[in-house]
C-alpha cells in the first residue's frame, strides 16, 4: 500500500497556497497554517509531518523560528525544512541553511520545482526519520539548563503562559 506523505505548508498568502495545493495534493496529504505560530501549535500537539514548506517572512514567528522550533526536538529534527521567500540575498539564504533548513526557493517559484525538491529531500531522509518517530514518544526532552529554557520559553508561550513584554 503506498500512503501519502504528510505535508505542512505554511504560508499566509492564500493564492501561493492555493497553487501549491493544487500542484501537491495528487502527492502529499496536505495541512495548511496561516501563521508560523499555528505551524508551531500543530507540531508541539503531535502532529506528524513528512516535510514542511514554509514562507520565511512570517508576521511574529518566521520560517526560520519554525525550523529552529522544529530542529529541538528529536522526534521533529529529521523532518526536512524548505523555505519559500522573496528575500534574494545570499547572507539570508546562508543564514537559513545554517540554522537547519533543507532547501530554500525564491519566490516566485515554479510549483514542479518545490514539487521535485520535496520528493528529492524525502528520499534522503526516509530512513531516519521512520527510525526516530519510532523511537521516542516524548516530544521535547533536555539536554542542558540553557537549550531547555530557550525551549520553555517557546513550548510556554504557545501553551499560553507566557506574556510577551
């Protein structure tokens, strides 16, 4: 039996998600979030995911906060990350890939593409990411004082004890 994988696009603009939807949804099982903080809440949830493609510039929590979000747990951080943005520097792009993203597309982008660049990550990464979701059924564990109150402070915003100043 050959299953869809399981793709969350995170993107605010509803016409980009429309043509990726359309493009991808013969592939992937699709999830869309507006916002990289409602991104964020599907994952802290348990939601599983086989990749995420996610707009950079998000308003309050970017792509990039959402990779890195992604990145500190060992059930998430073989997921691969790939970014859409319009942004062409190359200290952005450089930036990205050093904080753990997979792949990055500029904008605009033709949809085949970011449909062959998913499909090339995930083969890439089929094999640890089965072993790790197989392995740990807690989401977020310590590694030392200063990661896990960096990572506190995320998991207790989005649950909602926590007030920005």
């Amino acid at each position: 039996m050959n299953t869809k994988r399981h793709l969350l696009i995170v993107d605010e603009n509803p016409y980009v998600v429309d043509i990726l939807v359309q493009t991808l949804s013969k592939d992937f099982k699709i999830t869309v979030a507006g916002t990289g903080q409602e991104a964020a809440r599907l994952l802290i949830q348990g939601n599983r995911f086989d990749s995420v493609l996610t707009e950079l510039e998000l308003p309050f929590f970017s792509g990039l906060e959402l990779t890195k979000l992604i990145r500190m747990s060992r059930l998430t951080a073989q997921i691969p990350v790939v970014i859409l943005s319009s942004a062409l520097d190359s200290t952005t792009r450089i930036e990205c890939l050093e904080q753990g993203v997979d792949a990055f597309l500029s904008k605009p982008f033709n949809p085949l593409e970011v449909k062959a660049k998913l499909h090339a990550l995930l083969r890439r990464a089929d094999s640890p990411l089965k072993e790790t979701q197989q392995q740990l059924p807690v989401l977020f564990e310590t590694k030392s004082k200063s990661l896990w109150s960096q990572r506190s402070r995320i998991l207790s915003y989005f649950l909602g004890n926590y007030a920005i100043s």
